[in-house]
C-alpha cells in the first residue's frame, strides 16, 4: 500500500467516487477476452457491479474519512487504488515505491 496524505486521500475517494461504474464496462470486457462474450456479459457483468459497489464505497468512505490516517499513513483501502491501474502492475513493487 501507498504512503500518502490526506489531500491524497481525498482525491483518490474523489476519484473512485466517480469512476467506481467504470469496473463494469472493464469487468465485461476482461472476461470476455479471457472467458468468450457469454460469460463476459453474464459473469462480468455481475463482477463488473460488485466491484464497482465496493470501489465507490471505498471512495466515499476516503472522502469521508480523508483527514484521518486511517488506515495507517492513509494507505488506500482498495487494491489497485485506482480503476484505470492495471491490477497485475498494482501488485508489483515497482508500482509501490512510487
């Protein structure tokens, strides 16, 4: 997880406040390249609303949360912190020292 402030964090919720339907077309999308168009429009389409649920709320609880370190030294609460980060970069350590 990330160090950051609470202006970061603040934006960060912002920003996943509003993008948070953005996980459904990407959801769609992700499993039907890797699943074919049934299971895309199907299964991503209920992955696509459960994240994007979970992504919202997170940003709503950062925006609410925002001057308040918690998590420790305002760690991001979801993982990858942003819907446009690809999540096989967010794992990696490189991503992290930034």
């Amino acid at each position: 997880m990330q160090t950051a402030g609470a202006a970061t964090k603040l934006g960060r919720g912002v920003v996943n406040l509003v993008t948070g339907w953005v996980e459904i077309p990407k959801r769609i999308y992700e499993t039907s390249q890797t699943q074919g168009a049934l299971a895309g429009w199907t299964w991503g389409l209920l992955r696509g609303i459960g994240r994007g649920f979970v992504r919202t709320a997170a940003g709503l609880y950062e925006v609410c949360t925002f001057p308040f370190p918690a998590p420790p030294h305002y760690a991001t609460v979801i993982e990858p912190e942003y819907v446009f980060v690809d999540e096989g970069l967010a794992r990696t350590d490189e991503y992290h020292a930034r």
